[in-house]
C-alpha cells in the first residue's frame, strides 16, 4: 500500500467547492480586466483627443463636453439596471453583450462625420458599457473567496488604471499620426480579446433566486431622474445656475428620483434594493466614488485642454506631460488594493481625499506661462490619491453588499463612478465659464485692447474657455497679441476657481472617509 493511500487528498472543503478553481478564478479576472480596460482606456484617450476633435468637427465648448457627458450619463442612468440584469440573467452573458456592445459602437464612433452623430455613438457606447462595468465587479465578487477579494479588487483597479495610464501616450501617438478616429478602433482588438476568454474560461454566475420581475417602472424613474438632474447641471453653462430653464428640470428630475424611491419601497422585487443603503459604509462609499471621479473627470478635462491650448503642446506631448498622473495611478491602485486589505478602506480613503484637496489647492498657483516642473508634482499627487481612492471606496461598496446583489452593487459602484465624472466636467465647465465670463473684460482691458474690439470678444467668451483666443475678423498684430493675452488671462481664473471648488470637495469627503468601516464579505 502506497503512502498515498494511506493518506489521501483532503476533499476541498464547503467554502472551498463554492468557488471556483484557483486557475478559473485568474481566467475570470483576466476576462473582466480585459473589458474595463477599454473603458478605462477610452476615457483618457478622448481627453487627449478633445482638442483635435473640436477642430475637425467644429464642436464647441459645450459640444465638445457633450462628446464625454453623453458618454458618462448613458453610463450613469443605465448601470444598476446593467448590474440587475446580470443577476438575474446571467452575469457572464450580460457581460459579453456589453463587450460587443462597446467594440461595435467603438466603430461607429470612428465613423462620425459631425459632432452630433459622434455624441449619439458615444450615448450607445455608454449604454453597452453600462451592461459591462458593474458585472466585472460581480463577476468578481463571485468568484473569489473573502481573503482574495481585495486583492482581486485590486488587480481590477490596476488594470483599469494601467489603461488609463497608456491612453494619454497611446491616444496622443494615435491622434497625431493617425487621426482621432482610430482611438475608438483601438477598443475592437480589445473587445475581441474579453469576448474569447469569456466564452472559453469564465463561469456562468447569477443570483440564487429568479423570482420577480425586472421592475421596469423603477429603471425607469431612476434612469429619468438622473438624466433631468445632470441635464440640468450641464444647462447651467448656458442660462445660469438661476435660471427657469436650470431649476425646473432640475427639480423635476429631484421629484422623478423621489417617486423612484417610493416605487422601490413597495416593489417585490425592486431594481435598487434600498435595504442596501443600510450599510452606512457602503452609502458613504457610493459617496466618495463620487466625489472621487468629480475631481478626476475635471481636472483630465481642463488640464488637457490647458496644456494644448494654453501651452500649445501636441497631443502626443500633452500625453507623455499626463504620463506622471496616469503612471503613478498604475501603480497607486494596487497599493490601495495592498492597504485596503491590511487597514480596511477608511485610511486609504482619508489620505487619499487629503492627497486630492492638496493637489487641488496646488494647482490654483498654475499660471499661463508655468513651467512643467510646476505641474508635475500635482499630477503625482492626484494620480497616487485616485489609486487609494478608487479601490477603496470599491471595497466598501462591493463587500458591505450580499453576493446574491453583486451585480446591483457593481452597478451602483460605476453610476457612483459615472456620475461623478459627469458631475466634474459639468460643474467644473460651469464654474469655468462663469468666471471666464466675469473676468474677461477685466481682462481685455488691462491688456488694452481697444473697447469695441473688447466688446465683441467678452459677447462670445465661449471659445475663451477652452483656453483659446477668439478669432476677431480684422485684428491682426499687437492687438490680436493683447486679445491672446487676455483670454489666457481669463482662462486662468476659471480654472483656479474650479481648483478652489475640488479642494473644498475633496477635504469635506476626507472627512467623511473616517467613517466608513471594513466590509463584512458576507457571502
């Protein structure tokens, strides 16, 4: 008799035979990685390509907003329902369909003649991601046991960020030796990639029980009532915060969420289990997802519109002068992974937000002519507290959230994401535009630039706020210099009061984070 009779294997046990193998467990998070790295990717790579894009197309400040809002609020309204549809489908399903989805709509993006269809693209390439994002969190939480999931939650974070680190090189590199088109054919490799390993690799994952419906009415409310607040938010840019055309659908959108809300109260089985926001943990992680991504979104949308505009910098140079930002976010996400398993989200969370409103303070001494060296400390700093940031707040969601709702949580997780982006190019262009618009006369007249000269740039500041000079049919010369000079003036000031704003966000959500407590990782 062999020794190995004697003694043979032990049996996995219970908790062990609920997973996956260990060899299908890093399949699985291979696949998601691959998916949310082209949603990592194409958000870096179209702030880079911004500038390009409002050239060839002709897209004005809003427009050019649009080309990211349309893309974040298609996001926004749609991922619960995406992470909903997982759990009772088939989160591996539902997360190819958004795979497809995104590659598909990635080409038609490429293939835009105008601003207007490139925004319908990019509405329908947020929808597709909105199928995939929230069930790569789901997938993951059902795949991996309590003392892997940080770690795993970690990994994903890197991913993301590694792509959102490239994006700016590789964007750059594309968009000024191709053309900005093939930054969205870039996703098709990808997409094609995630498909096979899925297919192939992942396990099927739902939720236990299939009872009910898919509460169409409450997708509905939520979906309605996100979409009228943020229209809203990005109307304010044109009317005003005071404005009727601002308040009424603003309120509406208020008074659309509140009837979600009781709709979720009486549904059997509701789209957004409001049992979930009992976890104030949890509830305070949808919160510093938020205010997270509202720094982030900002401050890419500006400062690439900064160092094109302002500095003149090629694509591919602005790029490789953002690499300190989305490098050390590569490696910053991990560490949080590393952090939040040792300490649990509260401190990552708190130095990270501590990190954000520093950096944020710091660049409101950015001046129109500042040389790099006074840029790139900042972008360290903020790259290295949206790492701790991110994975943080992640875990606090996803593991303060019962595995049967992992896709739920995964969705509220990205709207949370989402909505903060949406929430950082819309605010921070509000305020952008409000003080442009307030400081440009200043501006113009100190430079001296004749008055009717002055007056009919300070009626259009619009083209001010991206950083650029109006084009005043015949002034040329010393006057046209004066113009240059004066709008770079104003430019500055709108973005140093969008900087005041974030570091005030950013230091009252640090002190939000120190209550938040390590997730329970109840399966």
């Amino acid at each position: 008799m062999s020794t190995s009779d004697l003694h043979p294997p032990a049996a996995p046990t219970a908790t062990e035979a609920a997973y996956p193998s260990p060899r299908r467990r890093r399949l699985t998070l291979a696949a998601v990685a691959l998916g949310v790295m082209m949603v990592s990717l194409d958000g870096t790579i179209v702030h880079v390509a911004n500038p390009t894009i409002g050239r060839d197309l002709g897209a004005s400040l809003a427009g050019l907003q649009w080309v990211t809002n349309g893309y974040l609020l298609a996001l926004a309204v749609a991922l619960v329902l995406g992470g909903k549809c997982g759990d009772r489908f088939g989160r591996r399903r539902v997360f190819l369909i958004g795979v497809a989805g995104f590659a598909l709509t990635s080409l038609g993006c490429a293939l835009s003649p105008s601003t207007e269809v490139l925004v319908a693209f990019r509405v329908l390439q947020g929808l597709a991601g909105a199928m995939l994002v929230p069930n790569t969190l789901a997938l993951l939480r059902a795949a991996f046991p309590p003392a892997e999931l940080d770690r795993a939650i970690g990994a994903w974070g890197g991913a993301s960020a590694l792509a959102a680190a490239s994006g700016p090189i590789v964007g750059g590199l594309l968009v000024e030796y191709v053309s900005w088109q093939a930054i969205f054919v870039l996703n098709l490799p990808l997409g094609l990639a995630a498909v096979l390993l899925t297919v192939r690799r992942v396990p099927e994952s739902r939720a236990s029980t299939r009872a009910g419906g898919m509460d169409l009415s409450g997708a509905a409310l939520l979906s309605g009532g996100l979409f009228l607040v943020v229209w809203s938010l990005i109307l304010t840019q044109r009317h005003g915060w005071g404005s009727s055309s601002v308040l009424l659908p603003g309120l509406a959108g208020l008074a659309v969420l509140g009837l979600f809300i009781m709709r979720e109260h009486r549904a059997a089985d509701p789209l957004l289990p409001l049992s979930l926001f009992r976890s104030r943990s949890l509830s305070l992680g949808v919160a510093l997802v938020t205010s997270g991504n509202f720094a982030l979104y900002g401050v890419l949308f500006f400062i690439g519109l900064y160092l094109q505009n302002v500095h003149h910098y090629s694509p591919f140079e602005t790029g490789l002068r953002m690499l300190p930002l989305t490098a050390v976010f590569a490696v910053s996400a991990p560490l949080g992974g590393f952090l939040t398993g040792r300490l649990g989200p509260r401190w990552p969370l708190f130095g990270g937000m501590l990190l954000l409103a520093g950096t944020f303070y710091g660049l409101t001494g950015l001046e129109a002519g500042s040389p790099y060296g006074g840029q790139w400390p900042y972008l360290v700093t903020l790259g290295l507290g949206m790492g701790l940031v991110i994975v943080a707040s992640t875990e606090a969601i996803v593991a303060n959230a019962p595995v049967e709702f992992g896709g739920v949580a995964g969705g509220l997780q990205t709207t949370a994401n989402q909505l903060g982006g949406v929430l950082g190019t819309t605010v921070f262009g509000s305020v952008v535009a409000g003080a442009v618009a307030g400081a440009l006369p200043d501006a113009l007249a100190g430079a001296g630039v004749p008055g009717e000269v002055a007056a009919r740039v300070a009626a259009s500041p619009g083209t001010v706020g991206q950083g650029l000079p109006p084009i005043v049919p015949g002034v040329h010369g010393q006057v046209a210099a004066a113009v240059a000079d004066a709008s770079a003036q104003a430019f500055m000031t709108g973005l140093h009061t969008a900087m005041w704003v974030g570091a005030g966000a950013a230091t009252a959500s640090a002190l939000l984070a120190l209550l938040v407590r390590r997730g329970g990782h109840a399966r």
